[in-house]
C-alpha cells in the first residue's frame, strides 16, 4: 500500500537539485518589488502606464522562485514541439496563459531580439527617451543598476519641480522618469537578460510614438517567444542560467505540476503495491 514513505521520496525527488546540473533562474521579478512608485494620486505617472497597456506588470514581481522545479521543468523542455513532456503527457505555455497572467496587449509588431544595435542608435535612444549624456551613451547598452540610478533620480527631480514654475523642465524630467520605469519594467518581467547584466535599448523604440504606440506591438507574443528560446538555450547539456519571462512557469506550472503528478504518482504507487 501507499507508505508515508513514498510520500516523503516523491517530495524529496520533487525538489531536490540533481548533482552535476544546475539550472539558475534569473530572479529580475524581485527588483520590481523594490524599485518603488509615485503615489496612485499621480497622474502623470499612471495614466503613461495604463495607455500603454503595460500597467498589470507592476503587480507582477516575485520574491523567490522554486530552483529545483525550474530545472526539472527545463530537463523536460523539447524545443522540436515546444512542450515539457511529463509523465501523464505534454504540456506547454500558451499564448492564453500570457494573457491571463500578464494582461499584455495580444495583436501587433513583433520586435527582433538580441539584434545588434549600432553604437548611433543606441546613444540617440538613450539620449532622447532617457535624457543620458553624450558621455554615458557612449557604452550602448544600459545594466539593471544604471536604469534604476535613472528612474530614481527623474522620480527625485520630478518632485522637486513640482513645486517650480519651470513647466517644460517638469514634463521632460517625468518623461525621462515613465519611460525608464517602463523599460525596466519589460526589462524584468517579459525579456530578462540570462547574463543579468543588461537591458536590451530595443525596447525603447517602440515608445517612439507615445505611450498609445505601444499597444502596436505584441508583447504577448513577444514574451512567449522570448521564454521558449530561454528554455531552449536552458534545456542543453551542463549548468545554464534561465531568463525570460519565469513568472509564467513559477505561478502556473508549480501548481499544476505537483498535483498533478503526486495524483499520478499515488495512483501508480497504490497499483504496485495492491
């Protein structure tokens, strides 16, 4: 019959990191919680966020993720079907699950990742969304600490001038302030870098017209297919780092993968034994 024994194995199989392999999740979710936000009061931070259907993300942050769970499901990943193949089947993220999770716009362009940008464009981008020097957008990529050193210090200045009656400065600093929260905020939770170093600037040309002029572009499909090449690059052979969008395997394949196959696992285990 069916021992607490078994019980305890399967538990200890379940979460356990296998010798000789490691898979590491990059955890960006846990610098949203710590990034902070104007007040809801405040408009002009707020209404940039919902018209560019990205506002559900700020909820979005996560704290831990399960590593041995990740690195079970990444063992599991085929990319020829684009499926995990578990013992009672094949499953897999879908398009529907990213809606439901994220609330991201569905319809629209798609964006080429990991696109090598010329050094011009990439300072034109920095300068002109960001409000960077010449100097520092010279280096043509922007890291997680920079952009938040960034987003800080507009917030800070932003609330300063709140106060002055210099109204073009004040709106081009809250720019500055939007545009680089909403960077970092697609930056951590749909494209996480594996190398947990920089953010790619590509993202920043689709604010080229307005915050409205990203409802044009996928991010649905965009952060779907960013996460199947993660667990792609994370299903090889030897230790590998997995970025993307983890949030989508953390929140629903954790629930329905453990229930699922300690149902199973009961079943087959009372069967041996009758």
């Amino acid at each position: 019959m069916f021992t607490l024994f078994n019980l305890l194995m399967f538990i200890f199989l379940l979460f356990q990191c296998r010798k000789g392999r490691s898979v590491k999740p990059i955890n960006h979710g846990a610098k949203i919680l710590t990034l902070g936000f104007p007040n809801s009061n405040q408009r002009w931070f707020w209404d940039p966020l919902r018209e560019s259907g990205l506002h559900d993300l700020v909820f979005l942050g996560y704290a831990t993720v399960p590593h041995a769970l990740l690195m079970t499901l990444c063992e599991r990943w085929y990319p020829e079907t684009s499926t995990f193949h578990m013992p009672m089947g094949e499953m897999t993220v879908t398009l529907e699950n990213v809606a439901c999770l994220m609330h991201v716009p569905t319809e629209g362009r798609m964006l080429a990742h990991r696109k090598k940008m010329m050094r011009h464009e990439a300072e034109a981008l920095l300068m002109e969304h960001l409000g960077v020097s010449k100097k520092d957008a010279e280096k043509i990529y922007v890291s997680y600490p920079k952009l938040k050193e960034i987003y800080t210090a507009s917030l800070g200045r932003a609330n300063i001038l709140a106060d002055t009656e210099d109204p073009e400065e004040l709106e081009r600093v809250r720019t500055y302030c939007v545009k680089s929260y909403l960077l970092y905020l697609v930056g951590c939770l749909l494209f996480g870098d594996r190398s947990n170093k920089p953010i790619e600037l590509v993202y920043l040309t689709t604010m080229a017209n307005g915050y409205a002029g990203m409802r044009n572009y996928s991010w649905e499909g965009m952060t779907l297919a960013y996460l199947y090449s993660e667990l792609v690059e994370a299903s090889l052979p030897g230790d590998r780092a997995l970025g993307g969008s983890v949030t989508l395997l953390t929140v629903r394949k954790f629930i329905f993968y453990f229930f699922v196959n300690f149902y199973f696992f009961v079943i087959f285990s009372v069967r041996n034994n009758l």
